[in-house]
C-alpha cells in the first residue's frame, strides 16, 4: 500500500465487497459523475478487519433530469432502489436523504447514496483521494476528514475505524488538516483520545 | 456480578480490542496487500452470499 496524500496504491486480493464497489462506481464512472465513497468502507479498503452492509457515496447535486438519468442507468445496471420508487429518488435526494441500492435479488450489501449537501461533504468531494486498485480507480473522502468525521460520530465502531485509519497512515497524514477537521466537527477531545490510544 | 463490575469487564473489553486494532493496522502497514487482504477477506466474504 502506498499513500501520498493524494493517491493511494492499493495490491490488495478483491473481496467481495470491492467487486460490488467497483461495478457500481463504474455506472458513476460512466455518466461522468463526481462522487466520493466514505465511512465504513474506506476503513476496510484498507485493510480493517471488519465486514458491513452498506456503502456510502456522497454524489455531486444533480437537477431532475440528471437524477432521472442516473436512476435508468442504476435500473440498467441491475440494481433495484430499497427505499424508494426508483422513479420518484430525486424528491429524496433533494430533502437531503438517502436511496440506498442493492443488486436486483438482494438487500444487503447495499449504497446508501446522497447528494453532497454540507460543507464537509462539498469538501469530501473537492479534496477526495485517488484510489488505485486492480487497474481500476476509485475515489474517497480525504483520511484526515474521514478520521474526523467517524469520531464525531461517535460509536464504538466508528472509534475503532477511526484508530485504525490513524494508526495506518500516521506518517503521511496531515495533523494539521486533522486538527481543523476536528475543531469544525467539535472532536477536539475525541481526538485527544484518539491520539493518547 | 455486580454492575459497577460489569462496567469494569466492558471497559477491559473495550482496551483489548483497540490494542488489536493498533495491532492489526501495524501488520497491515508492514506486509503486503495480498497477505492482509486474503485474511481480511475471509470475514468479509463470510457476509456475502453468491
């Protein structure tokens, strides 16, 4: 694994659940679409020892009719919507939930998908890392937002991801750009913590 | 067992799994990705069904 800041290179065995990943960020990839994948997954990318059963991607706003566009290619592309007509996601979208998306057939794993709607999500997507991984790519939150963001919410689980991903990159992360993140999300303390574990 | 006890074991429990957190994250630093990887899928893909 080698990460820059900017680009990780990642050699890892495909797990099930990056195959998923990759086929569905494909059909991002295909409408030319921004997004970034974060939470929980980004910590098993790389390497937490843990399974789940949701991905989150944050996408960029999009109007109705991109929104219709995205929801026939999801549809093409074998996915079904779990918690809404697939036709009616962008009023959804729009009130700031999320749809989540699972393989017709299936429920889990699913994507919890939503439109970037917050300064850290918008900041998520502008400052997303590369992902290099089998000769494909994909892209997720920045770590250091990431850290921050997994102690604010606060979970025992999300502590431990957040450990791990310190942990992993300790040399190449950016303590500053941490410490900013921490201070917007008022997870000073947890960060205290986080860096005394 | 009484409850203050039981917080007591809860907390241990809570310690012991982020040293093996810290644990794990060293190994995955220090190896290659196909040796972590190929044991961390085996819980991963435990959680998937065909």
């Amino acid at each position: 694994m080698r990460f820059d800041g900017e680009k990780l290179e990642l050699a890892r065995e495909l797990s099930k659940l990056d195959e998923f990943v990759l086929e569905f960020v494909n059909i991002l990839e295909e409408l030319d679409l921004e997004y970034v994948i974060v939470s929980g997954y980004v910590a098993i990318l790389t390497g937490r020892s843990r399974g789940t059963e949701d991905v989150d991607v944050i996408i960029e706003e999009l109007d109705e009719k991109m929104t219709r566009e995205f929801a026939k290619k999801i549809k093409d592309g074998g996915y079904w919507c779990i918690n809404s007509e697939i036709s009616n996601i962008y009023g959804m979208l729009k009130d700031d939930l999320a749809v989540r998306f699972a393989e017709e057939d299936r429920v889990i794993p699913n994507f919890e998908v939503r439109f970037a709607s917050d300064k850290f999500e918008r900041s998520a997507i502008e400052n997303k890392v590369r992902v290099d991984l089998e000769q494909k790519i994909l892209y997720i939150s920045p770590i250091e937002l990431q850290i921050a963001y997994k102690l604010y919410l606060g979970s025992e689980k999300d502590f431990e991801d957040a450990l791990h991903l310190y942990k992993l990159f300790a040399e190449e992360l950016d303590k500053e750009k941490l410490k900013e993140y921490s201070k917007q999300l008022e997870v000073e303390d947890s960060l205290d913590e986080l860096e005394g574990t | 067992m009484s409850l203050k006890e039981l917080e007591e074991k809860k907390e241990k429990n809570k310690k012991a799994r982020r040293e093996f957190v810290k644990y794990w994250a060293e190994y995955v630093k220090n190896h290659d990705d196909k040796k972590w990887s190929r044991q961390q899928n085996i819980v991963i893909n435990s959680q998937i069904s065909e």
